[in-house]
C-alpha cells in the first residue's frame, strides 16, 4: 500500500531474519512509514512465504525492494539520510527529523558494509550517524533490529507532534 508522502523510509540494508523484517513491516505501517528493502536478503519474500510466517497484514506495508545498493541509491537519491549504528554516532534523540527522511539500518550479523558506512560519512557525514545508547549494556553487542527500528519510528512521531 503506497503512500505518496511516508512520515519516514525505513531502509533495511541486506535484512536476515524474516521475523525482523515483518515486525519492522507492521511498525512502518503502524506508523506510515515506506520500509525500503534492499538485496540480497536472508530469506524468502515470496507471498506463500509471508503466508507461511503469518504476515497476513503485508498487504498494508509501503514496501519497496531494490536490487542492490546502488540500485536504492539511483531509484531514492536520499538528500536527508541518518545512519542507525550500534558503534558510531550521537545519540538518536539528537536528530532532528523531518517528515520524509532516510534512515538506514545495517543487516543483523554485521551492521551496515564498511564500503556503505564510508560512503554514508563522506556523502552525509558523521552529524547523520546515529546510536542507541545502551549504558547498561556490559557484553552486549547491540539491540534487536526491530526494536531500533521501533524506537527510531516512534522518536520521529513523537518530534512531530504525534501526527503523521
């Protein structure tokens, strides 16, 4: 279900976990948001696959799968882009969203490639990389990708005043 002007686009860079990937779908259309799928992924997207994982809701999803990296880049050209990182960045209630922003999202096992994270500081720089601060976090790498993805939806809702 597309939607001309998303409140976010939640772009998920070579997921791997289905259930990830479906409750960051059912926060995007929770929330309005357009959730960009970028390939390779982990796992079947087919329609007897989501019906095999109960994601009777897809058809509510504004999602966009693109081929590759560069094939995002050519089909979105994202002027406002934020980067979501376990290991880099300032603290994600430091951005200031705005309605239609890019917010990018590294795979489960590894984060985002070192060749897009140095693409992403040079192009938008290191005041767009964003972290969840986990001070309670001895021996713990990162947070689930859903929940950041969660978290990072909701802390734009709440800057635009609860509306979409």
């Amino acid at each position: 279900m597309a939607t001309d002007s998303p409140m976010l686009n939640l772009v998920l860079l070579e997921p791997e976990i289905p259930n990830n990937t479906g409750n960051i779908g059912r926060t995007a259309a929770a929330l309005g948001c357009r959730l960009h799928i970028v390939h390779p992924i982990g796992f079947d997207m087919g329609e007897k696959a989501r019906r095999r994982a109960g994601l009777d809701y897809w058809h509510l999803v504004d999602c966009v799968e693109h081929a590759s990296w560069s094939e995002f880049l050519r089909a979105e050209a994202p002027t406002r882009f934020w980067l979501y990182s376990a290991h880099h960045g300032k603290p994600h209630w430091e951005a200031k969203f705005q309605r239609g922003d890019y917010c990018l999202f590294g795979k489960e096992s590894a984060g985002v490639d070192p060749a897009v994270l140095a693409w992403f500081r040079e192009t938008h720089g290191e005041s767009n990389m964003l972290t969840l601060p986990m001070p309670g976090s001895d021996g713990l790498r990162s947070l689930n990708l859903a929940t950041v993805v969660a978290i990072a939806g909701y802390e734009a809702l709440r800057q635009f005043g609860g509306a979409t």
